[in-house]
C-alpha cells in the first residue's frame, strides 16, 4: 500500500506520524548520521504545518522564524501550508517556508 500523503492524513495520523519522525530523528543524531537527521528533522516540520490552518497566516504580516531568534519573514501570499515571501534579514529572495515554522 503506497504511504499516505499528509494531506491525506486524519490529526491523529499525523501526530502519530510527527512522534515517529521525531524517534528516527533523535536516533539517527545520536549515530551521528547528520543527514538523516535533517531529513527526519524537515519531515516532522512539514507534517506539523498540516495540524494548523494556513488561513490563521495573513499576507503583509511578519512571522518570527522558529529556531532562528531575531529572524522575521513577511508573507506575500499562500499557497496549502506554505507561507510565500521573504526574510527581512537576508537578501529578500522570494521563498516557501511551512506554515510550522512561523511564530505568530
């Protein structure tokens, strides 16, 4: 059977889903395998955006970057669970960053 996609997903699959990525996370850092770790890592952050509604996300507004203190990204438009704009610190190249990885 093909795995489901996240949109696909009741809340309790993907909760399931995020604290099964989180262990092979936890795991592949303590084994030192750093680009699995990512991958797992970049996962759960995906899935995390399907728990929350994008419509609680309004162009013209800035978001705080979790994990990156001090950063703030500013969204032009949506698109699903990605928030489409640009960070105010970088070099104001347009990019996607999931919905989870915004602070409100």
């Amino acid at each position: 059977m093909p795995e489901k996609r996240y949109s696909e997903m009741s809340k309790y699959e993907l909760q399931q889903e995020i604290s099964r990525l989180n262990e092979k996370a936890r795991k592949a850092e303590q084994m030192g395998m750093v680009n699995e770790f990512g991958v797992m890592e970049r996962k759960a952050v995906m899935a995390k955006s399907y728990l929350l509604d994008p419509d609680d996300y309004q162009p013209g507004e800035l978001y705080e970057i979790e994990g990156d203190p001090g950063s703030y990204f500013k969204i032009d438009y949506m698109n699903g669970v990605f928030a489409w704009g640009f960070r105010l610190n970088g070099d104001k190249a347009e990019e996607a960053i999931p919905i989870s990885m915004l602070k409100k």
